[in-house]
C-alpha cells in the first residue's frame, strides 16, 4: 500500500517536474512566471490526441508531433505575448500570461468541446511485480520516459553550445549579450525547449488517466510552478526533485490524511518549506 | 436604471473595494497576492455565519467579518512576507488554494452546496432588500473605502509603504520598519477584502466555494494592473471595466472568454502600465500635499 502510493506519486511527480522544468527555465532566463505553461501542456496533449485519432499516425510519430505544437505555441507566446513587454513592472508579464491562458483554454472550448477525450489507442501494460511490489508498466514506461527527458535536457544544458548560453542569459543578460550571445534567440529557444518537455507530459498525462480535455492544464501548471518554486527557482535539479516532491507529499497525504484536501496537502507542505527555507530546497539560479 | 444596470453597478461597487484593497498590497506595498478571493471568500462566510447562526445585524455581521478576515490576513502575513515577490505570489497562490478547499470540505460553509438564505441587511427597520437600495450601501462602503485608502496613501504611512515599494532596502536605512508596514497593510488589505465578502454574501443571499476561487483572485489582480498599479482611480476603472466587459461582450456568446483574454493581452502590450499608470489621472487637488 504504502509502496503503492509511493509509486503513484513519484509517476505524476515526474510529469509535474517536467513542467516544473519549463517554468523554472524560463524563470531563469526572464524572470517571468508563465502562467500559460498549463495551457501548452494541454496544447500537446491535444495534437497528439488529434493526430492519433487520423489513424494515418504511429505512436510515437503522434508524440513528436504534440510536442512539436507545444514547442511551437511556446515560441508564439513568448514573441506575442511577452517580448513587447520586456521591461516592464514584473506582474505586467505574468497577467499577459493570465491573459494568454484564458485566450487558449477558451480556443480549446470552441474547437474540442467541453468534454473528456479518451486517448486513441490501448496499450496493453502489464502489472509486473519487481521485489513484491506491483508495478503497472504504464507508471514505469511514464516515469522511464519523463526521467530520460530531464537526464536530456541537463546533458543539453551542461555540455552544449546553446545550453551554455541559455546558462550564461539567465546569469546575466547583458553580460552574456556583450559576449556576442543572441539573448532574443536563447529566450525563444527557452520556450521552445520548456514547452516541447510540458507538452510531453501533457502526451503522457493523457494516458495515463485517459482523458484530454481543455482544462485540463490548469491544476498541474499550479502544482507544476509550486514544484518548481520549491526546489529553488531557476535551478534545474530543483525543478526535478521539487516535482518528485510534491508528487509523493500528494499522493501519500490523499491515502492517509484526507483525500478530500489532496491539492490542499501540496501547497501546505510549500508553503511549510518556503517558510523554513525560502530559498527553495536546492538554492539556485540558471544551474 | 433597469434592474439589471442596478446588480452591476452593486457587483461592480464590490470590486473596486477589492481591487482597490488588493492595490494598496501590490501598488504601494510592492507584494504580490495571487490569493486576495480567500479573504473575500472568509469575509463572506463568516458574514453569512454569524447572521444565520447567531442573528447578527448586518453591521455587526460585516464588523466580525472584517475583524475575522483581518486577523487571518495578519496570520498569514506575519511569517510570510519576510519572503520575497515570488515566494510571496505562491504562498498566497497556495493560501487560496488552502482557503479554497476548506471551504468544500468542511461541514459548518456546507461543503460544495454553500450556505443559503442568507438574510439581507436591515438597519432598525429598514431593510436593504430593494436593489437600489443595495447600491446605496455598496457606495457607502467604497466612498468608506476610497476615504480610508486615500488619506493612508498621502500620509506619511502611505509615504513610508511607497519607499518600501520603490526601494526596500533604502526604506530600512532610512528608519522605515518594513516588515510591520508590510504586515500591517497585508492586514488592512485583508480586512477591506472581508468587507467586500460581507457585502456580497448579504446581497447574493446564497454562497459556495465557487465564487471565491483562484478564478476571482485572478480577476482581481487583473483588474488592478489593468488599472494601473499603484493608482486608487487606476483599480476603480479597472473594476468597472473588467465588471463591464464580460457583460458587454456577453453578444458573442461562445467566443467570450476568448476575446476576454485577447483583449487583455493586448491591452497590456499597448499600455503595460495599466489604463491609469501611475500619476496619469490623479487627485492631487484633493490631498493636502
């Protein structure tokens, strides 16, 4: 049981974290908290849902294809919605984001309808029992995958050209500009990397609960910019132990606390950590 | 005025008090609060509470309210805003969240169905039942409120918040005790949010945890900085307009929602500061500066 809740937790820890990496980069580089970050998550599990639904589509071909969208919609967002507002008061930003949220959420309503869509295809996963503890191949297939894409993004990040001048831009934007660095070109490159990882977990959240739908984004953006917040924002690893974090808190808190206060326990436990260490759990920024 | 203008014009008098609260914490207190509606949310509950259970006049009712609201304001601010604007911005976020579900689940705000029959104010004798009456207490309580924000903002209090907003650390070296002026604002702010609450739930007369989500806190917010930050006119126009705009946009139906966060976009790119920035249109004449 208690293994069990442990497993839960740490599966959608991993997708909350992959959002969290989003957040936390693009916070790194701008300051901006996006609070459309959500939305591309939904924008992602959308396309692939559609794509899948031609029939004309494998897999994995469909996965590519809604990270792709969400990329894409990240780097249209950042030109329309937030570079003309560079500069300004930081909330200006962050209600442009608010506002960008509400736009696409509402796209989504007209085009998709108000109702759950199952994804298109079945996967027959196994429960596979690794020392008595029962394993649904879906959550190790979730976890496997979310875990390889942030084990990219840190070698991306580390050992690249591109990754060390996103490093360098979140540093310290005209520094890295007096250096020759193309800090609008890095920024839209931040989107487009943070939001193809959201659009990801999108994909997978809409598997693994079968059901994609347009608000869908909402409560794991929250929860997603909470992880990110909590493990220090702007740093990378942060971000992953952050979401793992509160995943686990949630799932734990739901089957022994009260399941009733399930998102409730998530932000308690933050707003608990924030208060002892404000700096997040690993302090850092553009790790 | 039709019946309709009349609940608009009380709706919208409920929102300059909250966006005009919720600027004195972001406008002049420099803090962000990405949970404002939870204080609206417990005015309006304890209100409603202490009406139903107790008979409590509405002055009374609304007095507890703010008291009640003030005081979680003050208990949430005090270990809190030592944190910095982000930090700040999700504790609140996660407060409402918190405030939110406690409400859903507890069994005295009666769980998703909310609180009914909720009696409307009557002061000896007279009752506010009749809408235009309504609006009569409603500007009372923003004249109130614009009276109560306006002489805090231009003294030397108000003098005190802004150099805090503008430079902390310059604040402090000059004597300034930030951290009680900003527990003392988060508190006020709070209070008036109460305020809003009280007048809402007496008015409405049926309350659930729906009207007091992060939907409302993010609606307050907007309007602020739609205002323009930092301005008491700014939130006034700011509540009005987004009152309005729904309403007014309520011809396209299903597209709504999506001009709504068009506009707003747009808006902000055309004139990031706010329909009001700073200083823009102010009421200088009126302070004694």
């Amino acid at each position: 049981m208690f293994l069990q809740q442990l497993l839960n937790g740490l599966t959608a820890g991993s997708v909350y974290a992959l959002i969290a990496l989003g957040y936390t980069m693009i916070y790194g580089i701008l300051g901006l908290i996006n609070f459309a970050q959500g939305e591309i998550y939904m924008c992602g599990a959308f396309v692939a849902v559609l794509l899948l639904g031609t029939g004309q589509v494998n897999f994995y071909l469909a996965f590519a294809g809604g990270m792709a969208a969400a990329a894409l919609l990240g780097v249209v967002l950042e030109r329309v919605a937030f570079r003309p507002l560079r500069g300004s008061h930081p909330l200006v930003p962050l209600i442009s984001a608010i506002g960008a949220s509400i736009f696409l959420q509402s796209l989504a309503l007209l085009l998709f309808g108000p109702n759950d869509r199952p994804f298109p295809i079945q996967f027959n996963f196994s429960t596979i029992t690794i020392a008595g503890l029962p394993l649904s191949s879906l959550q190790g297939a979730i976890l496997a995958a979310a875990l390889g894409f942030m084990g990219l993004l840190v070698v991306f990040v580390r050992y690249t050209r591109y990754g060390k001048a996103i490093v360098a831009c979140a540093l310290d934007r005209d520094t890295a500009r007096l250096m020759g660095v193309n800090v609008d070109r890095m920024v839209a490159l931040t989107f487009f990397i943070g939001s193809a990882l959201s659009g990801a977990a999108g994909i997978m959240m809409a598997i693994y609960y079968n059901a994609t739908y347009p608000r869908m984004g909402l409560l794991p953006g929250l929860k997603a910019f909470s992880a990110a917040i909590l493990g220090g924002v702007g740093s990378i690893p942060g971000a992953i132990l952050g979401g793992l974090l509160l995943g686990v808190a949630e799932s734990l808190g739901a089957a022994y606390v009260s399941s009733g206060y399930k998102d409730a326990i998530a932000f308690a436990i933050l707003i608990l950590v924030l208060l002892f260490r404000p700096q997040g759990i690993l302090k850092g920024r553009g790790d | 005025m039709s019946a309709y203008f009349l609940h608009l014009a009380i709706l919208g008098g409920i929102y300059i008090i909250l966006a005009i609260s919720l600027n004195l914490i972001i406008g002049y207190a420099g803090q962000v609060s990405l949970g404002h509606a939870a204080f609206y949310g417990i005015g309006a509950y304890v209100s409603a509470l202490t009406s139903l259970n107790w008979q409590f006049p509405f002055p009374l009712a609304a007095l507890s309210a703010m008291l009640f609201t003030g005081g979680c304001g003050l208990a949430l601010g005090l270990p809190t805003l030592r944190l910095k604007e982000d930090y700040l911005a999700i504790v609140t976020l996660g407060f409402g969240v918190i405030v939110d579900l406690v409400f859903l689940n507890l069994e005295i705000t009666g769980g998703p169905d909310g609180l009914a029959g909720i009696p409307p104010p009557s002061v000896l004798g007279l009752s506010f039942r009749p809408p235009p009456l309504y609006l009569l207490l409603t500007l009372l309580a923003v004249l109130f409120t614009l009276g109560l924000t306006y002489r805090l903002v231009h003294s030397y209090h108000g003098r005190a918040l802004k150099a805090i907003r503008d430079h902390e650390v310059t604040a402090q070296v000059m004597g300034i005790n930030t951290p009680s002026y900003k527990v003392a604002i988060f508190t006020l702010a709070a209070a008036l949010a109460g305020l809003a609450g009280s007048l809402y739930a007496h008015y409405i007369t049926f309350i659930n945890p729906e009207s007091f989500g992060l939907h409302t806190s993010i609606l307050i917010l907007c309007m602020v900085v739609v205002g323009g930050m930092g301005s008491i006119a700014g939130a006034v126009v700011g509540a009005l307009a987004l009152t309005m705009l729904p309403e007014m946009l309520r011809q396209f139906h299903a597209y709504q929602d999506l001009i709504y966060g068009a506009l707003l976009v747009g808006l902000l790119i055309w004139r990031p500061e706010g329909l009001l920035g700073r200083g823009k249109l102010s009421l200088k004449f009126l302070s004694r500066e």
